[in-house]
C-alpha cells in the first residue's frame, strides 16, 4: 500500500461526489461505478486514517452521549443498571472504576462497545 498524497485524496473526494450522483441502491455490485466506488473510497480512507486519526470516545463520553440519546437523567441510568446514582456520578467524574458486572450492564442495555469499556 502506497502513500496517499493531497492531490490524490482531493481527487477522491471529487470523483466520490460524481459517484454517489450516478449511483444508488439499484447500482449493481460488480458494476464498473460500483467497482470505482470502492476504489475511491478506499483511497479516502486511507488518506484519512493517517491524516485525521479518530480516537476512541472515553467511556464517560458514550454514557453520556447514551444518556442523551435515550433521554436518561442520572437516576434514570442508575435504576437501569441496577446502581446507586452516587455511583453514576463516580463513574461519570471518573472518581471509580466500574465493576465487572457494570461493565456487561453497559454493554447490554446501553449498547456500548466492549473496547471503549475495556481501555
């Protein structure tokens, strides 16, 4: 795999906006647009991947982006896995670590991804 420069990935990104106008979900996949669709895409990503790296969110970031998204207060989240609020608010200050069990809770019922839990 070679190094993406600039010029190529801003020539990927100009063709991939002429790709997606010429392609749909009816687009063949072994089509030639669809073949090209990949190629450019993979090009993107590989220039982005060196070049604007994301990081993993912290997991204080997914509860309370989780939070948000499903509408919970504190104690909302407390009652759902099964802990005390105060205990909530350790976790989300990052004042204690989560226990096992809270761990799995968060996987299940917020759907949150075991890396992030994990690092």
């Amino acid at each position: 795999m070679s190094q993406i420069s600039h010029k190529q990935y801003v020539e990927a990104n100009l063709r991939l906006e002429g790709l997606l106008k010429e392609t749909n979900d009816n687009t063949p996949e072994g089509s030639p647009l669809s073949k090209e669709l990949i190629e450019v895409s993979d090009i993107i990503e590989q220039y982005e991947e060196i070049h604007f790296p994301m990081e993993l969110p912290t997991l204080q970031q997914m509860i309370e982006l989780r939070m948000f998204e499903m509408g919970l207060k504190r104690k909302d989240l407390a009652a759902l896995l099964n802990i005390s609020a105060s205990r909530i608010s350790d976790y989300l200050n990052g004042k204690r670590e989560i226990t096992l069990n809270v761990a799995k809770a968060m996987h299940k019922k917020l759907n949150i991804d075991s890396d992030i839990i994990l690092q």
